[in-house]
C-alpha cells in the first residue's frame, strides 16, 4: 500500500496532487490523489495499492501577493534520483524559503 507523511511547515495551505504509478510503468499513472495540508499541519496521504509515485505537484497561494506558486518533481526514469526520493523515503516536507515553495524527502515512521 502508498502511504507518505505530507509535513507542511508553511505559512500556506498546500493543494497536493501525487501522482501513483501504473505498476513498473512509469509513463503511466494508474490514478492521482488529490490531498489539502493545511499551515503548519500534517497528514498522512494513503494512494491505494499501488507502492510507487511518478510525480508529485504542489500548489498554494503566496501569503504576500496571493499569486499561485507552483512546484512539481516528476521522475522521467526508474532510478532516477526523483524517482528514488519519491519511492524509497516516507516523508515529504515543504517549507517556505526566500518566498519560495521547496520540499525535502526524509524518513521518520518507518525502519
């Protein structure tokens, strides 16, 4: 089973879309989740059967001069080094820095 920990550490509510993996094809997408994080909140985002991510996209409205910011990774290979993030760690954290949106990948709930 798909399961992430999505930290927001923003001052931003976050619109995030993962993108989950048509089995070992990964020019296809077998379906997409569609998760709201709210400021400073987390969740726990479960995508169904399938284990592996092709992309993920993020989305919020700037706190300054509400303009949408957008930020996206999307693996174009197995084994690539987004590939690697999105499927090997269980965390995705976003923070503001410099008025940009960034995200990290991390490991915290699981061995």
């Amino acid at each position: 089973m798909g399961k992430k920990k999505l930290i927001n550490n923003t001052s931003s509510d976050l619109f995030i879309s993962l993108f989950v993996r048509d089995g070992n094809d990964i020019e296809t997408d077998s379906s997409t989740e569609n998760i709201t994080v709210k400021s400073k909140k987390n969740t726990m985002a479960n995508y169904g059967d399938q284990p592996f991510l092709n992309a993920i996209s993020v989305s919020c409205y700037d706190m300054n001069d509400g303009d949408m910011n957008n930020l996206s990774d999307v693996a174009l290979k197995i084994g690539s080094d987004t590939d690697t993030s999105l499927n090997t760690y269980d965390t995705i954290t976003f923070v503001d820095s410099n008025n940009n949106l960034e995200l990290s990948y991390s490991n915290t709930w699981t061995v």
